[in-house]
C-alpha cells in the first residue's frame, strides 16, 4: 500500500510482509524497537482514549506476534543523548575558549525528515546539526554489533524491525550510510497504524492482554528518553545530562517546563551554574525555515536548537492514528509521554545502567573513534 507522507516530502510504502515472512523463517533471529510516541497512541486503534498509555499491552503483543526479542527505541535515545549531549558541550566549551571556527548553534538531528530537508533546502548549514544518528539508527547499529556479537548471531541472521509513528523512518533505514556492505543496521520500519493492522490480522484481543516489560539490555530506559516523543523533549533531554557533566553537580530539579508546550517556535534560558544556555525549538517545517534563516543571517542568539518535522513532534507524526488536526488529541498523547517519564525509576539519559554498560564494555566513552563509528553520520548537498 502506498499513501501520501503527512510532512510533503515522502511516500509510505508498507514492510509489514516483509516483516511477516522474516518472523517465519527459523533461520532469523527478529528483533524489535519500538519509538517512544507509539506507546502514547497506539490504543487509540483499539478504542482507547487519546493519552492512554499502552507500553505493557504493546510489549506483550509484539512477543504474541513472534518478535523474539522486544526491546525500546527509547535505549538509542538514552544514546543519543550521551553523544549527541557530549558533542554539544564539546562545541560549547571551545566556543567559550574562543575558539571562532565553532559552529553554533547544534541542531539537533534526530528527524530524518527535517535531515531531509536541510541537506534540499539549507546544504550550506550542513555542518551545524549535531552528527549523532537518530534512535533508530543508533539503535540498529548496536542491534548488529554489540548485541550481535553477545548472541553469536551473524548480522545477515538478524533482522532489526522498527515500530515507529513516522514515515520517514523508512526512508531514513534505507539511506546508503546506515548500511554495512549493503545490509542495514535496520531492515524494516512499520508504522503505529501499521502495527495495529497486524495486531487485528492476527486476532490478538489487544484489551485483554497482560502488561509486560520490555526484554534486556536494549529495552531498558529513562525517562529522558521517553519524552523524546514530544517536541521539546529531545533538547530537554539533553539539558538533563548536559547540565550535569558541564557543572559536575546534580541537577536541582529535573523538569523544564520552559521548554515544555505547543507553540510553534519557542524559546528558553537555561542557567548552567551562572552561563546563560538559549535554546530554542521549533516544530513544524515552516517554523524550522524561519530559525534558519535567522542563523543564515546572523541574527540568531541560539546556542541550541531541536527541530522535529511534525506537529507536535513526534506524536503527531505520519505514521500515529489520524488526529485529524485536533490539537486536543495531540496535548494528551503529550501528557501520557510526561506522565511515563515521571513514573520512570530513571529519568537521566546517563544513569541508564546498561547505556554505562555498554561504554564500558564496547564503546569506551561518548565520541570515541568507536562511538564515532558507530553512532554519527554526515550529511550531503542534495540540491
Ligand atoms: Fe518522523 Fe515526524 Fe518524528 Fe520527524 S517529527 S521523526 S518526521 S514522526
């Protein structure tokens, strides 16, 4: 099935058969991550209210339908964070040094269609955004090292499924960078509607399922990552780590709710134990072009921005059950992504027990030449 992507710039084309059969052939070893907005929407296919979190009934379906392993895109956000957190202090602090060549503000780059856009429309700012790879891909790319290796699969023999609320994402798996001779660190993307579709096809009473929680180590997460669904979640996830590596002291409260709301374009200060962080969010193309154009012309004090493509972000992306314009809608998916963030155990990207494991098992620290590797990418001129 083919239909119009939602952001202008993409076509869907559903993998859900491809996904099918790879949950069929004994020889695979399938995997999941689901993104972070799909637990907030989801249950609106099965009758729920808008808002209604379903993390629980959603892991228990995906092990229902034959995943062999359920595990969180919200473990790539948590790494995100570590890296994409570690270039922007990085940049900051030469910035302060007086070091000219810095390029300010980062942007943030966890949307492939905003990445889409600027590589078509804005090529000559290309070195601003950070060169952390979204979730997705961070997450596919340890899936077939790191995990891999600890199972003693071969890559080719395993599959990497991607449940998320875009249709970007496709496309984003797809790109020529995120692949190793050719196979890809994420083999297939479905949509929360697609989900819902297989979920019926298979006859599952989504309702009455159990809730259950997500398989380890890839399925453990913060809060931090959880409101990466929501605009301005990315950026205040990155303020919760970065704050704390840059003063070296724990964060004296860890909700910004200057960062949190729905207007198009905003903005907030945050104080870095006395250096005045202005940070900026846009959601929305349209408001995107506008911040740009600000730093095309100089004109903009930002040192950081998070841009996300989609009304909302995330929650309200192409792939979620039609919202069909209503805000409301939007407000309480948004609501349950904060409410899940509180109820975490975890809520700093850099706690997450098995994201510490993961450095010092594999990759060593935030930016090493593995990490590197692994976990950033670049961008091209696609005029
Ligand atoms: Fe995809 Fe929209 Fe989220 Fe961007 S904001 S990653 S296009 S769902």
């Amino acid at each position: 099935c083919v239909a119009v992507c939602p952001t202008g710039a993409l076509t869907e084309v559903d993998q859900t058969a491809h996904v099918v059969r790879a949950l069929s052939d004994p020889d695979k070893t399938v995997i999941v991550q689901t993104a972070p907005a799909v637990r907030a929407a989801l249950g609106e296919e099965f009758g729920l209210e808008p808002g209604t979190l379903v993390t629980g009934k959603m892991v228990s379906a995906l092990r229902r339908l034959g995943f062999d392993y359920v595990f969180d895109t919200d473990f790539g956000a948590d790494l995100t964070i570590m890296e994409e957190g570690t270039e922007m202090l990085n940049r900051l602090s030469r910035f302060l040094e007086g070091d000219e060549s810095v390029k300010l503000p980062i942007l943030t780059s966890c949307c492939p269609a905003w990445v889409k856009f600027f590589e078509h429309q804005f090529p000559q700012l290309k070195d601003i955004p950070s060169t952390a790879r979204s979730p997705q891909q961070m997450f596919g790319s340890i899936a077939k090292t790191y995990f891999a290796e600890k199972m003693g699969v071969e890559r080719d023999n395993l599959i990497v499924v991607s449940i998320m609320p875009c249709v970007a994402k496709k496309y984003e798996c797809g790109r020529d960078e995120f692949k190793v001779d050719g196979n890809p660190d994420v083999d297939y993307a479905i949509t929360t509607r697609e989900l819902a579709n297989l979920i019926k096809l298979a006859n599952i009473s989504f309702d009455r399922l159990p809730n259950e929680d997500f398989d380890m180590p890839l399925g453990e997460s913060t809060g931090a990552a959880v409101i990466f669904g929501t605009t301005g979640g990315v950026i205040e996830a990155a303020v919760r780590t970065a704050y704390e590596l840059y003063t070296k002291k724990p964060l004296p409260k860890l909700d910004f709710h200057e960062l949190r709301g729905m207007d198009g374009i905003r903005q907030a200060t945050i104080d870095f134990a006395g250096f005045p962080l202005k940070i900026g969010i846009a959601h929305g193309l349209g408001n995107a072009r506008r911040l740009l154009e600000k730093i095309e012309s100089g004109e903009s004090e930002f040192h950081a921005i998070e841009i996300m493509s989609c009304p909302g972000g995330c929650i309200g992306g192409g792939g979620q059950p039609y919202h069909h314009g209503n805000a409301e809608i939007l407000k309480k998916r948004q609501m349950a992504l904060y409410q899940e963030d509180s109820n975490k155990k975890i809520r700093k990207s850099h706690e997450n027990p098995f994201i510490i494991q993961l450095y010092e098992e594999f990759l060593e620290k935030p930016m090493s030449e593995k990490a590197h590797h692994l976990l950033h990418t670049k961008y091209f001129d696609r005029t």
